[in-house]
C-alpha cells in the first residue's frame, strides 16, 4: 500500500526508523522509497531511472570527508543490536530480550508508536512503558526506543519517562529520537500532519530540549513550539552527563541536529535500494555529518554510526542465508565506518522459515562471545 503523493516530503523529511514498510509483512506499513533518497548517478528500476537525481540531502562538497574525518575504515563493525516489534504477548516479548541479551547483542530497541501503523486494530505495546518492563528483566544489554516520536509526546514528558527507564535499567537507556511520520501517529493524538519544513523545525527544538533536562540542570525555554518554565527533573541520570542520545537522521536539517546533541547517528538507508546504492547514499550521508560536526566545533569521531537493516525492504541482499553472505554484507558497512548493525529480530519476524539458516544466528552469537572475552 503506497502512500498518496502528498505524504511523500513528509516521509522524506525524516524516514522512519522502526519500520521497514513492505506490504503484508508483520509490522510494516507499506510506504513507497522517497525517491530523493536515491544516491547520485544511479537508478533503482526503470521507474527510478526516470527521477534519477542528485542526493538533496547531502551537499556536493560533503562528499569527500573532511580532513581528521573518521579514517581509515574499520576492519569489522565492532557492535550488533536488535530491534523488536511489541506486538506479541509480553512473555514472547520478554523471551526475545532474554534470548538477545543471552546471544551477546549489545543493544534491544523497541519500535515506537500508539498503534502498528500497518494493522491499527491489532496487539501493539506502548514503547517507553514496554522498555520499563524490560530494564526489570535484563541485566547487561543496553535498551531504548528506536525511534521515541516527537509526534506523541511533549519533549518535557520524553524527558521524564526517559529519566525513568535509565533509573530502573542502571544506566542502560539510549534514548533514540525521530521526527515522526505514520498518519497513525498523528490522528491518534488528534495532530494535524506536520509539513515538512515544521517536522524539522520541531524535531530541531524537541531534542535541543531534552538534551539539557536529561542533564538535570535547571531549563527556562520558551520555543517556538515548546515550553518549559524553571524546570529541573529528578533524580539526576545514572548515565552521567545524561543518557547518550541516538538521533535518527536522513536530511541535511537533521543531520545538523545529530552534529550538535547526538552521541549516536542511525539510518536505515533507504526504501527499496540495490545493496549498492544502499552503501553510497549512507556513505554520503556520513561525510555530510562529518562537515556538520566540524562546523560544530567538534570532533566527528566522537558520533558513533547506525545502521538498522535486516528487512527485506532496506536489505536487499540475502544475509540470513549462510554465513559467508553475512559478513560479505557486514564487511561492506565496515568498510564505510558504521560501528553499529540493529537487526530485526528474530529474522523470522520478516523472512520465510526456508531463507534463514539458523547457523548464521550462531555463528554471530559465536563472534559476539569472542570480542567480549578479547
């Protein structure tokens, strides 16, 4: 099911995380690629062919990282996490977690909306409620909404509950960050669609927000969209300064946002993409960020690079396969400088039984063990 015309800039002012939106898959909404998500000089498909374009989110001077850039590329990426979507009863929903944390993932991400933007009527868990009762059950594994909407909930409310969950996790929240695009979010809240120039604009204040009352200083803001008079949250974060923040972002305006709050910068990459063209528009992406970060005064080494993946949708090469064909595609992101892969899970939330070897899962828990015993 593609979306009507008039909802593509929205989708492209910050595609979604959470979802990998292939029709009659579980959990999955069905939006169309945004077609300036494609990299330049190349196509996708005779139809893409037709709207080949250069990248608009990535300036023709940041293709090239700027000096004391993140060089050279590492050998192998040296995280795996897992997303999760909360859409089954809360005993396979904690499993899932135990299984994850036992297998030696670093990270556990929830998917964040009121309702399952492809099936309104079915079972869907509240993320930042869900993430509470997971911090009780888990030990080691880092836990976080990927990614928490700025649709559903006023910055000074993300603050709070975020400041929750890194009480009852220890210390373990990331707390991710996203502009919002499902319909679904915004009529569940009675929230007119947002154009894309205001998506921005909100995401921009919303995280500058909760990135000084994560910090347990005492805020004074008067925004253009939000507010918070004389406030101080308490207790102060277990995760000194604060809870690092993950900032999902695509567009130049985002971006700029990751460069100035982001301890973490995911992508997805993009709908509907070759492998290729996949590694190129993250690639640039990436150099983008760089110069963002060096015009911020500060170091680009110091954002750690996402790349959520695993779906058919926005991973177009057969990684559950066999083991070569999964660190063949590992490799590939190494080679960019991505240090963290999220993975669906399990993948037979998205792929038929026959298109996973199960010996692909053990071969990654295997690595896993290793480089935390090294």
């Amino acid at each position: 099911m593609g979306q009507p015309r008039g909802d593509a800039e929205v989708l492209r002012a910050d595609q979604p995380l959470c979802h990998a939106e292939v029709p009659g898959q579980p959990g999955t909404a069905g939006a169309q690629p945004g077609l300036d998500d494609l990299p330049p000089r190349t196509a996708h498909g005779q139809h893409l062919q037709r709207h080949r374009r250069r990248d608009p989110e990535v300036p023709r001077r940041a293709r090239r990282p700027p000096r004391g850039s993140r060089s050279p590329a590492r050998r192998h990426v040296t995280d795996f996490g897992v997303l999760l979507f909360p859409n089954v009863g809360w005993d396979t929903l904690i499993d899932r977690c135990e299984q994850a944390e036992r297998l030696g993932f670093r990270s556990l991400w929830i998917d964040d909306h009121i309702v399952n933007p492809a099936a309104p009527r079915a079972n869907w868990l509240e993320a930042l409620t869900t993430l509470a009762g997971i911090a009780t059950c888990t030990h080691r594994i880092l836990i976080g909404p990927l990614v928490a909407n700025v649709v559903l909930r006023h910055p000074v409310m993300l603050a709070r509950q975020a400041l929750g969950i890194d009480q009852m996790s220890g210390g373990r929240l990331q707390l991710g960050l996203g502009a919002g695009y499902a319909p679904t979010d915004h009529a569940t809240v009675q929230t007119p669609v947002w154009p894309a120039a205001e998506r921005a604009e909100r995401f921009a204040e919303a995280v500058g927000l909760v990135d000084r009352l994560l910090r347990s200083e005492s805020v004074d803001h008067s925004g253009r969209h939000y507010r918070a008079d004389h406030l101080r949250l308490r207790p102060a974060p277990v995760a000194a300064p604060r809870p690092p923040l993950c900032v999902a972002a695509h567009r130049r305006e985002s971006l700029e946002v990751v460069a100035r709050h982001g301890d973490i910068w995911s992508s997805f990459g993009g709908w509907g993409l070759s492998s290729a063209e996949l590694i190129a528009v993250t690639k640039s992406r990436s150099a983008a960020l760089d110069e963002f970060c060096a015009a911020a005064g500060r170091d680009p080494r110091t954002v750690r690079r996402q790349i959520l993946a695993g779906n058919p949708a926005t991973t177009p090469d057969p990684i559950w396969s066999s083991v070569g064909a999964f660190e063949d595609w590992v490799a590939r992101w190494a080679e960019i400088g991505i240090d963290e892969i999220v993975l669906y899970f399990p993948p037979e939330v998205l792929y038929a039984p026959e298109l996973v070897d199960p010996a692909v899962l053990d071969h990654l828990a295997a690595t896993l063990f290793a480089r935390r015993a090294g």
